[in-house]
C-alpha cells in the first residue's frame, strides 16, 4: 500500500483490459507533463493524474499511483474503479497497480455532474493562487485524498451551474479540471492559465 493512498483497497481482479481512451490520456497526459503540470517533485513524489468514465458502466479509469514519473503509461499502469464508498473511505478497483490516491476526489466529481467524462488533476502553483475562493474552492481542512475532500467536491458541485474547474485550498497547488472529455477539461485548465497572465 502506498503512504499517499488514504483509502482502503480492494482488488476486484488483477486484470485490467486495455481501454479504447488509453491513447487520449496518454496524449493529454504527455501535455500535462511538458507543461510540469503533472510529473515527479524533487523528492521523487509523484503529483497529478488523470480518469477518463467508462460510459458503458459508470465506472472510471484513472492513473495509478505512482506513476507521475512514467513517461508513456501502459495499461499495466491504470486502474479501473468499479465501486467506492465515501463514507467507508474504500475503493475497489480493477488492475495490478493502485489506484491514484484522488480516486475518491474524481468519483465526486463524477457524482455530481452526469455529463463529466473526464478529470485531471494537476499542480500549478501560480493557477491555485489567482483562483482561490474566485472558482469553487474547497475548504483548507479536507486534505487530498480523503472523505473529506469528496464531500467537498460534491457539495460545492452537485445541482450547481460551476465553472469546470475547483481549487484544493487544502492541497497546495491542487486543480482539478473536468468536462464530457478530456479535451475539454484541458482546455477550460488553459482558459484559466491564460486569464491568469493577462
């Protein structure tokens, strides 16, 4: 179990097929890093991650943890949530590696608005400053990771006309983006880095 995950794990199966969205992660994934967005800090943690919903089941395929620092990720490096519980704090999951310890803030996102398909969550710190408290901003006390975060995310977002896009108060530099697909949610996260730097 990996020290950043702060869920409990089940592992539905070991075996994850391969996905037809894989490419578009990787490809977003690989602007994400060019743009250090995404990646490995310098003491060698690995930040920000990426899920994609399965439109068949519900479900969600997300980066597994500990793989910021994978250049080209393989099937072998996702898992797929095929249930979670916030109040539990659990998560099962389909695959050989963990899932991203955000999974539970994704599966908020995901529950709030039946049109997201796709997530990303990045670090910017400049980003997180302009936009804290002007977009949804959750509050300092929910760490990543965590019930508490989800709960957040789904009160700020469930019912509501948002802005795609939240602030993590407490998670620095923490951004989460979304929209139908994950051309969308890198998009509205361009939007918002151009509005910044005019």
């Amino acid at each position: 179990m990996s020290e950043y995950v702060k869920f409990s794990c089940e592992r539905a199966t070991a075996r994850l097929t391969s996905f037809g969205a894989l490419a578009d992660l990787n490809a977003y994934r690989r602007k994400l890093l060019d743009l250090h967005l995404i990646g490995v800090d310098p003491n060698g943690i690995g930040f920000g991650n990426l899920s994609v919903r399965d439109t068949a089941t519900g479900n969600f395929y997300i980066t597994g943890s500990a793989t910021g620092n994978i250049p080209e990720l393989t099937v072998a490096d996702c898992a797929k949530v095929v249930a979670y519980d916030f109040e539990k704090n659990r998560v099962r999951y389909e695959g050989s590696v963990l899932p991203s310890s955000e999974s539970l803030t994704h599966a908020a996102i995901y529950e709030s608005d039946v049109t997201a398909r796709a997530v990303i969550h990045c670090h910017d710190s400049k980003l997180w400053t302009a936009a804290l408290n002007r977009v949804p901003t959750t509050s300092k006390d929910a760490e990543y990771g965590t019930p508490e975060m989800a709960h957040e995310i789904l009160q700020l977002l469930r019912g509501t006309d948002a802005p795609r896009i939240v602030v993590m108060a407490g998670h620095e530099g923490g951004i989460l983006t979304f929209g139908v697909n994950l051309d969308e949610a890198f998009t509205v996260l361009m939007r918002e880095r151009k509005e910044i730097s005019r």
